[in-house]
C-alpha cells in the first residue's frame, strides 16, 4: 500500500511541474473552441461616450480628382441653364463687355452696352471714338477711363491687324489690349466653341475650397484645375462654378445649409449652416430674384435684369 501511494505521489508531481512549465498564452484546444463559440476573442465594447479617433490620412490625388469630377456632375444637374451671363450677338460684343466686366458685376454691363453698342456697333465705329463720350457711356462700369483705352486700343487692332474680327485663338487675343487669359477664355469658350477655364474671383475662391488646388495665381489655378477635367468640360465647368459661387457659395457668407453639394465639399461649415437661415441668402432665380442678364437665353429659369435706370420695385 505504502508503495502504491508513493507511486501516486511521484504521478502527481510529475503532471503539476508539467503544467507549471506549460507556457501562459498556449490555450488548449478545448479552450479555443469555447472562446471561438462564445465570441469573447471580439474587441471589448468601447464604453459609452467613448471617441471614435480622427484618421489623420489625406486625401489622395485620386480620391480628389473623383470627388472634383462629381461635384462638377452635381453642378451640371442643379444648373442645367448654365450660361455666361453677359449680354452679347456677335464675338466683338462679347469681347467688349468682357472687357467691361472687371470690377463690376455683369448686370451693370448688360444694363451699360445696349447704349454702347447702339452708338458704336463695329470695332471701326469704337477704334474712332472721341474718347470723353465712350467714357461718358462706359462711366457706369467703374474704371471707365482705363476701360476707354482699352476699348480703343482692341477696337483700333481689330480694325488694322485683323480686318475687323475678333480672332479665334488664344494666341492673338491676349495680344489685344485690356484683354488677358481670362478674358480670352471667355471670348473663345462662348464664341467660338473652343474649350477654356475662366478662373474669375469666383472660380478661384470655390476650386480652393474645394480643395481642388491651393494656388492663387490664376494661371497656375488653371493649369492644375485644366489637369483634373477633360478639356471638353471646361467650358460648362466654369459656367457652373461661377454660378455656384454667384448663388450659393458667396465670399464672406456662404449658404452653406442651402448647398445641393454640401456632402461634397471640405469646407461645409464656413458658412450660415441651418437650413432656414441659408436660404434667405440665396441669389438671383434660387432666390427668387432677377437674373444678369436682359436678354437670358430660353431655358433660365428666373426673371430678366431690369435695365439701366429702372426705378427699384418697376421690373
């Protein structure tokens, strides 16, 4: 007996220095099949309240080209309509009024040219102007001296370098005096059908916050935003920006709680954000007010501009 519990005893203290051996994190097979069935080996709940942490990852160049591309495809839907705003019948009254545009907003230019192309129709008719009456005319639009000499100086090169017409290329346009790239732009995409980016005030404020690009030079804001669209969108592209910009996302109050693109855009928030509040800050026809032009072409949606000298509450 004595030697059949000594046997015992020596068993035992076999098996428990074996387990006391055993390393701590093997689970026996037992133990992984409970663990795997009860679903204790999940993440513990994160206690109420808790954080969710902020990814720090920018966007990739690739996730911004696409969500830009979808933006511009949302535009297209909420303004259909999209046209340049500026009153014109022919490429030599665009490029005149384009001119007119600096500095002042496109409904007092279509309010001012009525008058201006009545007494100067051709670029021969404006190249001869006695300079203190097309001011007189053009006063309206701010800046009118300088606006006078570049109206003479393009009018006058139109007339002796180009038989009287507005070339079709960028090339020879920004040649003409008072005219740069954006102004060239505007003339070839509208006139002539021959894509181009009209980075205005307006353009280059919404495409940065959009995070499109984070130049301020506009050339380089063109050359980055020409990179992200096909070339046969630039055109619409910049018709829908700058409506956008004009309607919804102004400078110093965007409606940011009106915004069709609100989901989309990096800077929600910079603005008035409750929905009832926004609205009041929308303009022209989202607004239910007059667009900028006279003459808006068959599809838009809102109310002619008044023209010059209309008096408040007539139109």
């Amino acid at each position: 007996m004595g030697e059949q519990a000594a046997a015992k005893s020596k068993k035992t203290t076999k098996a428990a220095k074996r387990t006391s051996e055993k390393p701590a994190d093997v689970k026996s097979p037992s133990s992984e099949r409970t663990s795997g069935r009860s679903g204790s080996s999940k993440p513990a709940a994160k206690a109420p309240g808790a954080k969710r942490p902020k990814s720090a990852k920018p966007e990739s160049h690739l996730a911004m080209v696409r969500r830009a591309r979808r933006i511009n495809r949302e535009l297209a839907d909420v303004y259909p309509y999209a046209h340049p705003e500026l009153d014109f019948r022919n490429p030599f009254e665009l490029l005149v009024a384009t001119v007119l545009s600096a500095q002042t907003t496109d409904l007092r230019v279509n309010q001012t040219t009525p008058a201006l192309f009545a007494k100067y129709p051709t670029p021969e008719d404006m190249a001869a102007a006695v300079p203190e009456e097309l001011e007189e005319v053009i006063r309206p639009t701010g800046f009118f001296r300088a606006k006078t000499r570049s109206l003479i100086g393009l009018s006058t090169a139109l007339r002796d370098r180009y038989d009287g017409e507005v070339p079709g290329t960028l090339k020879d346009l920004v040649t003409l005096p008072g005219v740069g790239r954006k102004t060239a732009n505007v003339v070839l995409g509208n006139a002539f059908g021959v894509p181009g980016l009209t980075v205005d005030t307006h353009f280059g404020r919404l495409v940065r916050r959009w995070k499109w690009t984070d130049q301020e030079d506009p050339e380089k804001v063109e050359a980055e935003i020409a990179a992200i669209f096909p070339k046969s969108e630039w055109t619409m592209l910049s018709h829908r920006i700058i409506f956008h910009g004009r309607r919804v996302c102004h400078s110093r109050k965007p409606a940011c709680g009106a915004c069709p693109i609100a989901p989309l855009c990096p800077s929600y928030g910079e603005g008035e954000t409750d929905p009832e509040k926004a609205k009041k800050l929308l303009k022209y026809e989202l607004g239910g007010y007059p667009g900028q032009r006279l003459s808006p072409p068959p599809d838009y949606p809102g109310k002619p501009a008044p023209p010059l000298g209309t008096p408040a509450g007539a139109e």
